[in-house]
C-alpha cells in the first residue's frame, strides 16, 4: 500500500509518496537520496542509522515512515552549515574519532543529542541516584553506547564528545 | 638496502583527506552511488545444511506487482567458471550449506522484492550432514598447504621426547570461538552490464581483485569490467575476497540488461555469506628447563573449513618464529563441514594463532615462579627459528621494557587475587607479531597540471588512512608539499593495486607511488609542465631472501572481576608496538587502538554459535553476536618505537593494521588469571567460566 507523507530534512521540505512498509532510514536513503544516516542492521541494534528527529535521536531503521508525516530531520549531513562543521563534527575530525566513517554519522547525531539530554539533567545507567549529571568519560559511554563501531575508535570518540561538551561549556571568548 | 625516501611530510600527523566527508555522512558507500534506473534484489538461501533442491514454485512471486524477475539455478545466466563452489551462484540444484543462495527475486522497490522472495517455495532432499567441529574425529585431514601458501607443518628434532624430558611442561588445550568480521557497511554491490561489459559498484577491500574474479567468472575481458569503491565502511579481510552477493548482483543485471541491479546482505545474511574466522583447537606444548628456557615447543591446530571450499587458517605461524626453542613442531589439521566458507579475519593465523602459545607462556612462567616478561626475554630468538634468517630489525623485548614502564608492571605482585574496591583486579601481558608482507604488481601513475600532482593507484581505504598516507609518501617522494598531491584511489579505471590484506597496503601501494615519483623525477626534474605523467610498479625487493621480516609488540591488560558475580571488564590495554617507520601517528594510533579493542572484543564477548543441527549461526545479528561498546573498552592506549628498519621497503614502514589484534585476548586472559586465579583457555572470558 501506498500513500504520501511529509517531511522536513535537513530544512528542505519533501512530499513524497511512500510504502507503508517502509522505515524512515529507507526512505531518507532510498527516495529522498539522503544516503548520511546509514543502514548497519536494520534492527536497531547498531546505531549508524541515528537521526535527529524533532530534536531527539532515533534509530531510523525502527520508525516506521508512515507514522512520521510532518516530522522535522537532521541528519549528519544537515549538521553541518555549508563548510562548517558543528562542534560535534569538528571534534571528532581532531581527535581521528572514526576510521571507516560508516558508522560516523550515527555516532555524530547520537552525540548531539545526547549532549541536550545531559544538559536537561536526564540520568543515565551509571548516574549516582540523586547526583546531577556530570558528564564524565563513564558517562559518555554508557550514553553512547548504542552507536557500535566496528573499527573501535571508542576512546577517541568519548575524547571527542568530552571536548565538545567542555567548549560548549565555556564562556564565549572574545 | 632499499633506498630510502627522505621523510618531510611522512611523520606528521595530517589530519584524514576525508575526514570532512566522513563526519557528514557524504562520503559515498557502495549503494549510495545515485545510479538509474535501479532494481532491488532480494535472495532466498537454503533452509538445509546439504542436499539438492527438487522442487521450486516461484508463481507466486512472480506475480507480485512489481517485480522483475525470480532467478533460480533452472533459469539464471550461466556461468563461464564454476569452479569456485563459493561463487557458482544458481548454477546446479546442490546445497552446500545452510544460507546458500538457492534463488533470488529482483523487483522495483526493497520492499516488493523481500516480499516475493518470502512467497518462493522450495523443496530439498536433504542429505546427512556434519556441522560440528571434533578434534578427536577420524575424518580431519592436512591440508596441501595453509593460508596463503605456508607449509602446513614443520618439525625440528624431537620435540615429543624433549617435552616428556623437560623439568617444567606445560599441555594445555586452548579454543578461539567462531568469529564473524561484521564490519558496520553491510556487503553490497551494484551491478549494471551494457554493451560495454559489467560495471560494480562494490564494498570492497580490492577493486582489481573483484575485476579479476567476475571477469573469470563471466568469460570476459577483464578491460571490461569496472570496479568502483571509493569508500569502504570495514572490511576487517571479509571484503578482501569476493564473495556470491557479488556474482548474484552481476548475474541479476545480466538477466536485466540496462538496470542497475542492487544486492546488500543483511546482517544476518552476513553470518553465513561473508566468510568468518574458523573456530580453533590448540594443543600446546611447552617444555622447559627450570630457569625458562624453552627446550620444546608443540602447536598442534584444528580448525574446520567448508566441504565446497578450503581456507585453511594459520594459526600455527607465529608459534614458528615467537621463541627460540630446542625442539618445535607446528601442525594444522582441518574438518571439512558442511557449514558457511570461512575466510580472512583481521590477522588470519596470527590472531588465533597466539592465544594459546602466549596463555601457555603465562602459565609457564608461573610454573617456573618467574616474571613473564623476563621468561619471554629469556627464549629470544637471535634469528627467525623458521626460516633461519636473522630479522631485519625485531625490538620485541623493547616493546616489552617500554610496555612495563608505561604500565606500571614493576610493582605487581605476581600472586593472584588482588582486591581493590570490591573488585578483584588482575594485570596480564602477552606479545603481538605480525609478518611484513609484500605481493607483486601495484602500479602508480603521476600526472601533473595546474601545479598538482594526482597520483592514482586502484587501491583501498577501509578506514586505514590509505588516501591521507599515500599522499604524504607521494609528496615526500616526490619532494613537493603533500598540498600539492592529489589522490585517486578506488577504481579500476586506476593501475593495478594488489588487495588490502595482510597489512601490506602502505608497503605494496606505497613502494608503486615511490618507483612512479622517481621515474617521474627523472624524466621531468623539479619543474614538469602541464600533462607530465609517469608511471612505476612496485619492485622486488631481494633483501627479502636475506632477512626475516616481522613486527612485534607487547599487550597488557589491567581486568577487573567481581568475585560474586564474575563479571569481568578490561579497565586498561596499553600496547607498545615495533613496526618501522609510522607514516601518520594520527591514523597509525587509531589502527593500533582499533585493532586492540577488536581484541578486546575477542576476549570478553564475541562467540558466534554454530547449530550443528541447522549449521547455521544462532546468534545472528548484533543483538546477540555481542561486539564491544564504548562502554567496554574505557581505556585503549597505543605507543610505539622509534624502530628503523631499511630492509623491509623504501618508506622503512612494516604493516600496522592487524598486528593490534594479535595477544590482546591472551593478554586479557593472563590478567583475568592474576585477578581470579582461575585459568579461563576457551574463549570467550565470561562469567560462568571465571566462577567455574
């Protein structure tokens, strides 16, 4: 069955006419040619296809199109303003945090969001109850341990994420 | 010596060509190339381990709206060469394991075609099977040789009667488990053919490599067959040799001339068509004498391949050359199962291969009541003990003096369950090794205009640094600044470059890149004009008959258990590494730190379980195929020497992306033995066996 949905990506508008079966990883990939978020397993078990969806991240791979109309989208590739990376993205460029880049944009997108929930004061497994959230390198990669990357580059991704936290941090320098 | 490139831009730190790209998500994988007009393809596989399919009713998916065609072995384009049983895809009604493809449908849209192809019914005889992998069966057999061409055995004196003889022994079976690549960009290709011949888009560690082998298989030029793979998201050796997803894409668009014709496993897929690294039986034997010198050496293997296809591991050459020793014997020993193909995995033979001789290491210097650094010192060799020939430079014990240091491993108290915190906290060292490798053929060209050089070779980067690396050699033998390089990698439409595999790029591509500058430099000097072009092919380098060349390292891991519980993590690997001259520190350490987490991950979770009713893999995707999270590996550092070699090619480099996965696992295995006291030699180290 067929039908049409809207969706805002990367602040483009799209009209598009969709398979009620399909995810929004496919259709971000296959109709629209938004090829950043990447298809690792399709079961929401690695994380390289992680957007930003109306803020938040999600797994694309397990949200159904169909049941998205309307929806706002980022993606990795939308991260980015012309050529200029977002923190996040410049940060994993300095510290080498990924090698084959396949599960990258995942990784980045996962970042950034995870970055809003610490800042909202979300705990996460390994918070100490009642304790704020400081984000400590354990807590970094409990937080980012739904992005699996096969290279293991998870040190410098945790180093990439620690200093992007820490830049966001500070106080804007003249 | 080889003659040596002056190093300006070698060395430093250049931040990846494609770092931009990546981090956006546009560099561009092999299905993401925007080809038109496309068909999807989705594969139906055997349900059986063994037999012949008798029956097949494709009605019904063929008359799903929507698709193309439904290919099966009665109807699909025959192949030119079947002789690889791997590739001989739809050819003949066998089975010969469970996954196989038996039939495939090609439809409009993904998800059209994944319907159809769950509507095709078919029908086996089924015959009896064996998929179970048994060091005492009488059916193993020694292979003519091992991966790729070593001597599937070797003997030096007596080594049972020393054994028996030696004041200290040590006979101890170890298992690595089986173990799937998983790379996180799925295998895929697209295929097109038209009146030119066969286009690919392929994910894929050698362009030239799958140009060869579709050639081959298609009866065609190889001239016409094009390969492209700019980008490979992983790879880890199962992308270095093609497998049938790639014959089927090719077979698909044969039979839909002018579509490109769209094949990507899915992860599950990948468990049984994408080659893995076999399960091994190590029976090792150390002899020694009571200050630990090594009078007898066994390695004994037993690995499994498959009935249709032999690949038989290694796993007993870094036995050969780690140690000198009064006696050794190396042996492999294979059972042909009806299961999936296996094939390379990061460092093939070497991986595996040391797990048992470096834990029989830990336990001999416990027997011995020695420091296992010191015992490893002790049993140094003064030449290669395989082929005779002194090394062309072997700084293990350095990589082990610095590894203690940097460590802190001079305070350890040797005995066994240390608690600190409520944990139970372990440190273990093992040695790495791996062989520098070369094969013949890469070529190089160099062209000059609008003062750039652009260098183009068909080679890969699968996250290697391959395209920042290359261009650094290319400007220093060039003598230029590495602004001025450009590359082009990645495509068939550039020279022949030989597969990455065997951590041989840097030397095979590099070596092809420094004859093309120097040819370059000698025909146009330092001011070329516009269209100067030259082009070199990697030599020979003869000082390989006269030296044995390998890298080394020492791993160490700090383990931590819970005596309650036994749940065991790795708080800390540091490796120290030996591997000439690094090219890029920036791109060598994450090679380093990713091959010791892959390690990690070796150690502590990866198990792929074989049915040997179903033969096939149960713990199919990632949910259950455990690979490490960021949260497992909290500290993963790499250092390395300042180690000169001359020999081994012109860059002074020895290949460094599988050396880091080589002793990880012993080294976690010896600290989880320091922190627990109980010896875990079956792999992987979880819980129930450290509370056993």
């Amino acid at each position: 069955m067929e039908t049409q949905i809207g969706l805002r990506v990367d602040g483009t508008r799209h009209t598009v006419r969709i398979d009620t079966r399909e995810t929004l990883l496919d259709v971000l990939r296959e109709r629209l040619g938004n090829t950043s978020p990447k298809k690792g397993c399709d079961h929401g078990q690695c994380g390289a296809c992680t957007v930003l969806l109306d803020g938040r991240r999600v797994t694309t791979c397990l949200a159904l199109a169909v049941s998205h109309d309307g929806a706002e989208l980022t993606t990795a590739a939308g991260l980015a303003s012309g050529a200029q990376l977002h923190p996040v993205q410049q940060a994993f460029v300095t510290h080498d945090a990924f090698q084959c880049g396949y599960c990258t944009p995942g990784q980045v997108c996962s970042a950034v969001g995870m970055l809003d929930e610490a800042s909202r004061g979300w705990p996460s497994a390994c918070t100490e109850p009642g304790e704020l959230v400081r984000l400590s390198d354990a807590e970094i990669a409990e937080r980012m341990s739904g992005n699996l990357c096969r290279c293991g580059a998870y040190v410098n991704i945790v180093a990439a994420i620690r200093q992007a936290a820490v830049d966001a941090d500070a106080p804007d320098t003249p | 010596m080889t003659e040596p490139v002056t190093v300006r831009s070698i060395g430093t730190d250049l931040v990846r060509r494609d770092a931009w790209a990546k981090v956006t998500g546009t560099a561009p994988y092999a299905v993401e190339h925007p080809v038109r007009p496309r068909a999807y393809l989705y594969p139906v596989q055997a349900t059986v381990p063994r037999g012949t399919v008798t029956a097949m009713d494709t009605a019904a998916a063929e008359a799903v709206d929507g698709v193309l065609a439904v290919l099966t072995h009665r109807n699909a384009p025959r192949l030119a060469d079947t002789s690889d049983a791997e590739l001989a895809v739809l050819q003949s009604p066998a089975v010969g394991f469970a996954g196989q493809f038996v039939a495939a449908v090609v439809a409009e849209h993904p998800e059209i075609a994944r319907q159809a192809a769950g509507l095709v019914r078919v029908e086996y005889d089924r015959m009896a099977h064996d998929a179970q992998l048994d060091p005492d069966s009488s059916e193993l057999y020694a292979p003519d040789s091992v991966n790729p061409s070593y001597p599937t055995d070797t003997l030096d004196g007596d080594p049972d009667a020393a054994l028996a003889a030696a004041a200290v022994q040590v006979r101890q079976t170890y298992r690595t488990a089986m173990y799937h690549n998983n790379p996180m960009e799925p295998h895929a290709s697209y295929a097109h053919w038209d009146s030119d011949g066969l286009t690919v888009y392929d994910s894929t560690q050698g362009v030239h490599v799958v140009r060869s082998v579709l050639a081959r298989t298609f009866g065609i030029d190889a001239e016409r067959v094009r390969v492209i793979c700019p980008y490979v998201g992983g790879g880890f050796g199962s992308k270095g040799t093609v497998h049938a997803h790639a014959v089927l894409a090719a077979l698909a668009a044969r039979a839909l001339p002018g579509r490109w014709v769209r094949v990507v496993l899915t992860r599950q897929q990948m468990f049984c068509l994408a080659g893995y690294r076999t399960p091994t039986i190590q029976r090792v034997g150390l002899g020694a004498d009571r200050s630990g010198r090594l009078t007898a050496l066994t390695m004994d293997v037993v690995e499994q391949t498959s009935r249709i296809k032999e690949f038989a591991e290694q796993s007993g050459m870094p036995a050969r050359t780690m140690y000198a020793a009064g006696t050794r014997r190396t042996t492999h020993r294979l059972a042909a199962l009806d299961v999936p193909v296996p094939s390379w995995m990061r460092a093939p033979g070497e991986c595996p291969g040391m797990f048992g001789p470096e834990v029989a290491m830990d336990e001999l210097a416990v027997a011995c009541d020695l420091d296992p650094i010191e015992l490893r010192i002790r049993n140094e060799p003064d030449r290669d003990p395989d082929s005779g020939l002194p090394f062309s430079s072997r700084n293990l014990v350095g990589c082990l003096r610095e590894g203690a240091d940097r460590f802190g491993w001079h305070d350890r108290d040797p005995r066994p369950r240390r608690m600190v915190d409520g944990w139970l906290v372990g440190s273990g060292v093992a040695a790495s090794t791996y062989p520098v490798n070369q094969m013949p053929g890469a070529t190089a060209t160099i062209r000059y205009a609008d003062e750039h050089y652009t260098v183009s070779i068909g080679a890969a980067d699968l996250g290697t640094g391959a395209w920042t690396i290359l261009g650094q050699i290319a400007a220093d033998a060039l003598q230029v600044p590495v602004e001025q390089v450009r590359m082009r990698i990645g495509d068939t439409a550039f020279p022949y470059a030989s597969v990455a595999g065997g951590s041989s790029g840097t030397t095979c591509w590099g070596g092809a890149i420094v004859a093309a500058a120097r040819a370059f430099r000698s025909r146009y000097g330092d001011r070329p004009g516009d269209g100067a072009e030259a082009e070199g092919t990697l030599p020979d380098n003869p000082e390989r008959k006269h030296w044995a060349m390998h890298a080394f390292g020492a791993q160490f891991a700090e383990v931590r258990v819970r005596p309650d519980s036994g749940e065991i993590r790795v708080a800390r690997l540091l490796g120290v590494f030996a591997c000439g001259r690094i090219v890029n520190p920036r791109t060598a350490r994450s090679q380093f730190v990713g091959g010791m987490t892959m390690g990690l991950s070796m150690a502590l979770h990866e198990d792929s379980v074989l049915d040997p009713r179903s033969g096939r893999v149960v713990n199919h995707d990632l949910a259950q195929y455990h690979i490490a999270s960021c949260a497992d590996a909290p500290s993963v550092q790499a250092y390395w020497l300042d180690e000169h070699d001359p020999y081994v090619n012109p860059m002074g480099s020895k290949g460094i992306g599988e050396i880091g996965i080589v002793g990880t696992a012993a080294a976690v295995a010896n600290a989880a033995w320091h922190a627990t006291g109980v010896r875990v030699r079956e792999l992987p180290i979880t819980c129930d066996k450290l509370l056993g």
